[in-house]
C-alpha cells in the first residue's frame, strides 16, 4: 500500500498569541481560504505522543490540543480538506511524525523512529514556540490579502462554491453579488437555513464538495450518517495483499492510497462498525479484527484469519478514485 503523501507546499506562516483560556490548550485560527485538518504533536524526553485530524474552517479559530504545553515540545502539521479541487496543499516543516489518515492518537518512545504499522506514515512536521506557556493560539496564514478572519471565512465560502462548480471568479475575501447568489442557490437546493452556523454552513459545503472531489490515489467516503470500517485488497508487485481497518467517521473520507493509481482493480470491503457489511463481492481475502496488512489470500483459517467477499472496483487508467459508501452499498465513484 503506497503512503506517500503528495502535496504542494501553502505558504503559511505561525502567529503566537499569549493567552489564559479556561484550560491549558493550543487553539489555531485559520486565515486561509481553505478548511484545514490538523495533526500536533508533543514531545518529552522519553516520549512522542500524536494525535489528528481536527478541523478548523476558514475564519474560524479551534482548540485543537488540550494539554498544558509548559513542559512538552510542541509540532504541527496542517493540510488542506480532500474537498477542495487542484493539488492537497500542506504547511509542515523538518521534524517526521507518524500519522495515518483516518483520526489517531498514539504514544510511541521518543528512541523509537519507524512508525508502529504500514497504516502509518510519516509527514513533516514544524516545531512551534510556546515560549513554555501553558497556552497558545497560533494563527495559519496564507496570504497578504487576507487580512483578517472574516476576509478568509469569504475566501473560504468562495473556494468550496468554485470546488463545488459554481462560477466564482476570484477567491478572495471581498463579498461580491455572483458569490451571494451562488450560496442563494446552495442554501435553497441542501436546505440550508439561514440562521445556520458558520459551522454548519461550511460542513455542508464541505460535504457535497467530497461528492465531487477525487484527489490522486484510492478514497473511501463515508456517505451514511453512522461510522463505517473499510478493507482494501491489492495485486502487489509479490503477492495479494489487504489492509484495514479505516474508520472513517460520517461525511468523511479516508485516503487508502495517497499516490497516483498504477493497477488495474483495487477491491473493496466496508462495514457499518459493529454492523452489517454494506459493500462486499465474490473476490475472498484474508481480515483480522484489528488492524491488518497481511499477504497472500488463501488459507485464510488455517492462519488463523477471518474470510470475506470483497467488491471489485476498477480502476485502469484513472489516477484517482473515490469510492462513495451509502446505505445502500456503494454509489456513485468519481475518477480523475
């Protein structure tokens, strides 16, 4: 399974800003035009602990780390929503951490570099000055232009009314009467009432975006109102191999593979967690109850392994592919 993460570098800088919340905490506010997902992590002189995805919108600001930041050392690493069309933008810097692209939390020695399975990978995180303080609210920034935070939530209902195919000229933090109209029209068609919060609204737009989007590589995208685990088998170069488990949360994808497809057919297996299997084929391969990344595809039991039917999803030609999973089984898939 590739995990490599292809991203273009978003010229983003960090703000500190002192401040004495309720709690310990590290808080970010996104200036930029884009929803962002965030990972941290803290590190000791024994221990490395990281955690992902939060959330944080366009004009928004989120506490993302609860923890007193006073006696650890603290990373960063942002990207850019799988919602928004072009090439995945990131701001990271030198340090490498482990993370998976489904949620995550994991403690690992600090003496320990590999990542603890093949679910993982490792980004480039940047360290960030708290100055010891317990607390801290950092700010992503993306350009001049943006000079405030309601000039990027703008920028930000902008771009996702262009991810979404509406005619948006400019993505910028001026209101403009084609905007207004295209998120009219947004609102009456998902029902989206006007007193919504800014929250709502832009998961809203972030949802019907993920419908359309296919960044590279193989997406999983959980359309049903309740978490799902998904498995994935693939021809490798020696041998079958599948993987999983993914769980992905409700309106969320997960990025099984993050480079650019080069196989014929990939195949898919999801459930409801804790349910029913919601999509499922004729092709056997080998799962456990946790996570897996196992070779080969037959004897299955007598490996001491479960057995399912997995769903052939074709895939030749086509550098992406996101594969929509309803309540019905799977939907629509966009290709790229």
């Amino acid at each position: 399974m590739s995990t490599f993460l292809r991203t273009l570098a978003l010229a983003v800088v960090f703000v500190g800003i002192f401040t004495i919340p309720a709690s310990a905490a590290l808080t970010l506010c996104n200036r930029t035009s884009y929803i962002l997902d965030v990972a941290t992590a803290t590190e000791t002189t024994s221990e490395v602990a990281s955690q992902g995805w939060a959330r944080v919108v366009p004009g928004g600001c989120q506490s993302v780390l609860a923890s007193d930041l006073s006696a650890v050392a603290l990373d960063i690493y942002a990207r850019t929503s799988q919602a928004h069309s072009g090439p995945a933008r990131a701001w990271g810097g030198d340090r490498q951490v482990c993370v998976q692209d489904i949620n995550f939390n994991i403690r690992q020695p600090s003496t320990i570099h590999d990542c603890p399975s093949d679910n993982f990978y490792l980004l480039p995180f940047a360290r960030i000055d708290t100055h010891r303080m317990a607390s801290w609210t950092s700010t992503l920034s993306e350009s001049p232009s943006l000079a405030s935070l309601t000039d990027a939530r703008i920028a930000g209902l902008k771009r996702l009314l262009h991810d979404l195919g509406y005619p948006i000229a400019a993505i910028d933090g001026h209101p403009d009467k084609v905007a207004e109209t295209a998120l009219a029209d947004f609102r009456k068609r998902q029902h989206v009432k006007l007193e919504a919060s800014a929250a709502d609204l832009f998961g809203a737009l972030e949802t019907n975006a993920l419908k359309v989007a296919t960044p590279a590589g193989y997406s999983i995208c959980n359309d049903t109102m309740k978490p799902i685990a998904a498995a994935l088998g693939e021809k490798s170069a020696a041998s079958w191999v599948s993987h999983g488990w993914w769980k992905i949360a409700p309106r969320s994808c997960a990025r099984a593979i993050t480079a650019p497809l080069a196989t014929d057919t990939l195949y898919l297996y999801v459930q409801k967690v804790g349910g029913p299997a919601l999509v499922s084929g004729k092709d056997k391969f080998c799962v456990a109850d946790i996570e897996f990344d196992i070779q080969g595809r037959l004897r299955c039991k007598d490996r001491g392994l479960a057995e399912l039917g997995f769903a052939a999803t074709p895939v030749k030609g086509l550098s992406g592919f996101a594969a929509h999973v309803g309540e019905t089984g799977l939907l629509r898939s966009a290709r790229r």
